[in-house]
C-alpha cells in the first residue's frame, strides 16, 4: 500500500530515495524547480546528464519520459529527470502530463526507491493551470500504484506555494 502525502516547501529540501524533476527534453538544466536541483545538487547531475545525451538522448529527452541520475549533493540516491508538456488550449496534452508521473514511478520502482517526491510537473514556466495539473497528478499517482503493485512506500507531492498545495489537497483527500 502505497502513501500518498502532501506537503508545502521546496523539494531540494526533502529527504527520499527519488526525487523527481520537472526537466526540459535539454536535460541540461533550466530554471524553477530544475533550476534549484542542479544549484543544489552540485556539478555531479549535470555530469551524468551531459553523458546520457551523449549515449542515449542526442535529440532529447523526449516529453513524457522519464531517466534517473545520481542525487549529487541531495539528500536522495537519485533524481528522476521528467520532460513535462507545456500548456496549450489548442490541444489536450492531458495524457504526456499523466506519462510523467508514470514512468517516473515506474523508474523508481525499478531502482528499488521506497519514497519519491514530486513537484508540480508542468505547473510552473510550462503554464499548465494548477488545479488541473494537481488534478492529473493525484489521480494518476492513484492509479499507478494500485495497477502496478508497486513497492514504494511513500509518493510525496512538494508544492512550493500555499495554492499549489490547497490545489493538491482537494484531491488527496
Ligand atoms: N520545490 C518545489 N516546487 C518548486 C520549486 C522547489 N524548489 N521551485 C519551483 N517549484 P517549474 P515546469 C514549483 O517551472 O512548469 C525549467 O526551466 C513551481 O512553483 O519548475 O514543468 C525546466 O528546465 C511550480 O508549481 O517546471 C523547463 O524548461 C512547479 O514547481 C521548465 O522550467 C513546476 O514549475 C519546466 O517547467
């Protein structure tokens, strides 16, 4: 059984096995949360990303995958680096943005991680509205770790502000 807890502050600060960026298909840093992970991190995440668009991703991560580097400096074995869709009214990108919960969960529980931290992927520089972004995010949390039996212990959502976690609460509960 997995937990799902929410809490309001900065997820460079947060003790877990897995913590889980909101990156670009760059993979090679940005602002927002990105930002915080490498100023935090230190120069070791970059390494690793810089090695994995020479071996594995020379165009790019693509939007809604996942890949784990070494947490550097964080309290955390890893982060997951997750390639959120910006917001469009134009068309539905509903489904990239529940693809990067997923295979973030899916990474993690393949490392063997128990507790992963999320921040609010797309809710930020991409524009996606929070209350549908913690709408997404909550509910495909939900369904993935109850479809794949997973073993992590704890998913823990990190929302910067007091409306992004009032926004996740209304769904957690
Ligand atoms: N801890 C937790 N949440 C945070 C933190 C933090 N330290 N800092 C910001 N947030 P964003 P995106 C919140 O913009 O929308 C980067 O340049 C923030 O308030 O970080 O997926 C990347 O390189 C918001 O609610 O990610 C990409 O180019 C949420 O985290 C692009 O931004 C996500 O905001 C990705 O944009």
């Amino acid at each position: 059984m997995t937990a799902i807890t929410l809490i309001q502050g900065d997820i460079t600060q947060q003790s877990v096995d897995a913590i889980v960026n909101a990156a670009n298909s760059s993979l090679l840093g940005g602002g927002g949360v990105d930002g915080a992970i490498h100023r935090r991190g230190g120069p070791a995440i970059l390494a690793e990303c810089r090695d994995l668009r020479a071996s594995r991703y020379g165009r790019g991560l693509p939007t809604g995958q996942a890949v784990a580097t070494t947490a550097g400096n964080l309290d955390a074995r890893w982060v997951i680096h997750t390639v959120g869709p910006r917001f469009t009214r134009e068309e539905n990108r509903s489904e990239l943005l529940a693809s990067c919960y997923r295979e973030s969960l899916r990474i993690a529980d393949e490392l063997g991680a128990r507790t992963v931290a999320f921040p609010a992927v797309s809710a930020g520089i991409y524009g996606w509205p929070m209350e549908d972004a913690a709408r997404i995010a909550v509910e495909t949390v939900r369904e993935s770790v109850r479809e794949t039996e997973s073993a992590i212990e704890e998913v823990r959502f990190v929302l910067f502000d007091e409306q992004a976690y009032e926004a996740f609460a209304r769904h957690v509960r």
